[in-house]
C-alpha cells in the first residue's frame, strides 16, 4: 500500500471530524483535542491512525498501520481481544455505537489502557463498511483506580476485621456499608440497614438526630460542617430496652478535590466503662464522706468534751468531799460503828459517781473511735439514745429543756452507727447553737403511717431558717454563723448520710418560730 502524506492525513482527519461529531455528539466525543488520536478500522482490523500520538502510544511506528505491517488487533492484550471482538458485534446488531476499555500492549511491552469510541458505517444493506472513531489512553485512571480499588479491599477488610461497630454514611445520612459488630450494636440485618438513614437505625428517628434533639450533638453533621473529625458520646437504645453509651467518632472521606463523598463513623461501646468510673466515683465519694464523718466527729467530740468536763468536774468534786471527810476521822480516831455506817454511804456514793464519770469517758472513747463499722441491722432507738446521753449536759448548760418521745418498738434499719451519730449529733448542736437564750428540743422517733419506714424529728424552738437560706442548706461551705463559728459541712453531711442510707430529709422552719427537721429510712 503507498504511504500518504501527512497532509493528506489531516485532510482525511477534517473529512472524518463531521461524521463523528453529526452522528455520535449525544454519545460523548468530546475531549480535549490534544488527548484524542482519531481512526478509520477496516473489517479485517487493519486501521489508519489520523495522529501520531499513536506512535506515543504504541511504540510503532504511523506508518506500519498504514501500511497494514501491523493490524490494531495484533497489539490488543490477550486476555482483552474477546471485549475488543464482542463490543464490535454488539454495535453493528444495534445502533452501530460502542464504547470500550481495554488493554493493549505496546512494542516495548508495556501494558497500557485505552478508551475506544467508534461508530460503525454501513451500505445501503447495512453491510459493514469501516467504523471510524477516537481513542485515547487511560493508563493513569485505571491506575488510580485499581489503587482506589486495592484501598477499598483493604479498608472494606479492616472494617469488617475491626471489633468495633463502623458504618459508612453518605451525605444525604443514608448507610453504605457498615460491619458485623455495628449489626450486632442496633441489633438488625444487614438488608434493614443498607440505604436506611443513620437516625432511623440508631435513635429510630425521621430525622437527623440534632432536628428532633436540638440539644443533641451529632457528628455527622459537624463533620459535614467542618470537614474535621467530631466526638461525641451518645446513649442509645440497646438490647431488653437498656441504654448502652457509645463513644461516636466521624472520620470524612474526601476525593482529590477535598470534597466530603462518605463520613466513616466508628462506635465503641463504652457502658461498662463508665459504669465501672461512677462506681469508682461513688466508692470514692462514700469514702470521702467517711472521712468527713470522721473529721466532723473529732470537731463534734471536741465540744462534747468541753461540755461534758463540767459534768465530770462535779462528780469527782464529791468524790474528792468525801474522801477528805473519811481521811480526817480516820486522823482523829478509829471509827466507830456510826463512822462505819456514813463511810458506807459515802462510798456508795463516791462509787456511784465514779460510774457516773466511767460511762461518759467510755462514750466518749466510743464516740471518738476511728473504725467505721460497717452498714450492719440497728435500732435506730439505740443510736439515739447514745446521742441524747453524749450531749445532754450540753443542753443543760446551755439552759436547753429536752423532751423526747422514742418509740417503744423497734426501728431496725440497715445502717452505719458511726455516720447515723454524727447525722443527729449534728441536728442536735445545730438545734441548741440555734437557742442561744435557752428553749426546748425535741426528740421524736416512730413509725411512719404506712408502717415501711421510721420517722426520726428533732425540733427546737429557736431563731429559725429563712426560705432563701433552706434551699441552701445542704450545701458544702454554706453557713448563717459567723465567721470562725463554723465551716458549713455539718449539714452537708447529714445530707450525705442520710442519702447513703437511701433516707429521705425535710425541713418546716420559719424564721422566729423554730425549725423541725425530719428523716425517714426504709425499714428492713
């Protein structure tokens, strides 16, 4: 065959442009010029290539097509002549149209990619004539993509690997992929939760989470927002209706343009652990109030023994009477058989004093113990008992009157003797600093009406609390005295004391007429 031109060959190139763009401008021709290499294939796959950026392309050169020394099959990947062949044969029992992606291999056997658009001419028979078309390669795109492709392999694998529950979410909140673990998290298949929306399959709203919780973190849409990573914690519902916690983290995925096309959102369910922290936090708590328990008996016993230091004085004052009186008869002479019998009754006495003296030591001691005893079965008749014996010289001396009204039957809880003195010996000093002049104290214990707990009142007759300062009662720091008078735990601790015993506390008070506070614990 006789070489053309290369004018030739751009004339022919400008002949062919027409048809192309006429019959085919719907089916996509258009790219830039400089990346198109135009042809005209016989039926025999010989072709005449219009360019030579074949010769980039193939490594052959112009004219060996033209020439037919080498024929566009002959170079087409093995494992590919059959899409080649096939795309063909489809085309011309069609519209004559085909488009294909296949492999070719150059001289210096490179695999390349190329993207084919043709058209198929025919006679007035609609026998094949030649077709005619564009190609152009795609080596770098279908590099990308098969890297895309690998990645996705390989992400899809550590998703479906991980332990923790991951979904993918398009932009519009629907699901695109999600793992074994996330089905396991809102218990459903695997067809219920592809193309549903995130919010309908954790929280089952109709909307996103932040429109029907306008107070609701989501991560999703401050990702959207951002385009950054978001945490948040959210509590969903899991199985027999429990709430399960989850710690959400959102992760965008970007194309090159650095547009968000999916958000990654990985869950770990972090329930046991913190429920394992608030147990820690309240074990932690429970042993912080029992060393201020603790602390608050040492200041309350410091008082106790300023008051009852004149309750022992007195006592050993006559203990001491008596004893000089026996030693100067004894001086004179021998004791008569009268002597005998007042030695008698003075030793008594001086025993009975002595008693006296030895059982407010030894509540004191026992007051003053560091050990805490533990929650065990007690009478709360018991604990108040010990309570009025440790302070009731307090309240003489402070010109206190006390009445008291103790159930005759028992009121057995499960309680803390240690922390359930120092509760009602700090309403009782709080009741007698609030009758600085003197008055009367209350101590009323019974059963409540509906016979399932036990009532326990201390009222006094003092000044009396102002509604502003009761709803602060309780209140760590929070004191009326002043300054040096008080650090304003007394209170806070009887509030933590009764809650520990799952007690409930109420105040009637008004300023002028008294205060009565009274507590309820669940009977056992």
């Amino acid at each position: 065959m006789d070489k053309r031109s290369y004018a030739e060959l751009e004339r022919r190139l400008k002949e062919l442009e027409q048809p192309i763009q006429s019959e085919a401008h719907s089916r996509d021709f258009k790219f830039a010029t400089k990346d198109l290499i135009y042809f005209r294939g016989s039926r025999d796959w010989s072709a005449d290539f219009f360019d030579r950026k074949i010769e980039d392309l193939t490594g052959y050169h112009l004219e060996d097509f033209l020439d037919r020394k080498i024929k566009w099959l002959d170079i087409v990947h093995e494992d590919d002549k059959a899409i080649a062949r096939d795309v063909v044969k489809s085309a011309l029992k069609s519209d004559k149209y085909y488009k294909a992606e296949y492999r070719i291999v150059s001289k210096q056997e490179e695999v390349k990619w190329i993207i084919i658009r043709g058209y198929i001419v025919c006679d007035e028979k609609g026998d094949f004539l030649y077709v005619q078309g564009v190609l152009n390669e795609i080596t770098s795109k279908k590099l990308v993509e098969q890297q895309l492709a690998n990645e996705k392999t390989f992400s899809d694998f550590l998703i479906q690997q991980s332990s923790a529950a991951i979904v993918i979410i398009n932009t519009d909140f629907t699901i695109a992929e999600i793992n074994e673990p996330y089905l396991k998290a809102v218990n459903k298949s695997r067809e219920e939760v592809i193309g549903a929306h995130c919010y309908e399959i954790s929280h089952g709203y109709n909307s996103p989470c932040s429109s029907v919780r306008p107070n609701m973190q989501c991560p999703m849409v401050e990702t959207l927002r951002t385009g950054m990573s978001a945490h948040v914690i959210h509590e969903h519902p899991g199985p027999d209706n429990k709430p399960t916690f989850c710690n959400l983290v959102t992760y965008p995925l970007k194309n090159q343009d650095g547009e968000i096309l999916q958000i990654i959102e990985i869950w770990r369910d972090i329930t046991e652990k913190l429920l394992y922290r608030w147990e820690k936090q309240v074990d932690e708590l429970k042993s912080d109030l029992q060393k201020m328990v603790q602390e608050d008996r040492m200041i309350s016993l410091g008082k106790l023994v300023a008051s009852c230091a004149h309750e022992i004085n007195n006592p050993i004052q006559g203990v001491l009477t008596f004893s000089d009186l026996m030693q100067e008869i004894l001086a004179v002479k021998e004791p008569n058989s009268e002597d005998l019998e007042q030695f008698k009754k003075h030793l008594a006495h001086m025993s009975s004093e002595l008693e006296r003296c030895g059982n407010i030591v030894s509540g004191l001691l026992s007051f003053s113990r560091q050990n805490s005893g533990g929650y065990n079965d007690i009478d709360l008749n018991e604990v108040l008992y010990a309570v009025i014996n440790l302070t009731r010289h307090k309240m003489e001396l402070g010109g206190v009157e006390l009445i008291t009204d103790i159930s005759p039957e028992l009121l057995m809880i499960h309680g803390n003797v240690r922390e359930l003195q120092q509760c009602f010996i700090n309403l009782v000093f709080n009741a007698i600093e609030a009758m600085p002049g003197g008055g009367q104290l209350e101590i009323i214990s019974k059963l409540s009406t509906n016979e399932q707990q036990a009532c326990i009142e201390i009222r006094d007759t003092g000044y009396g609390i102002s509604e502003e300062n009761i709803a602060h009662l309780f209140d760590p720091f929070f004191t009326t005295k002043e300054d040096g008078q008080g650090a304003g735990l007394g209170l806070s601790i009887v509030y933590g004391v009764i809650k520990n015993h799952k007690g409930n506390i109420q105040i009637n008070s008004k300023v002028g007429a008294g205060s009565s506070f009274i507590l309820d614990f669940p009977l056992i």
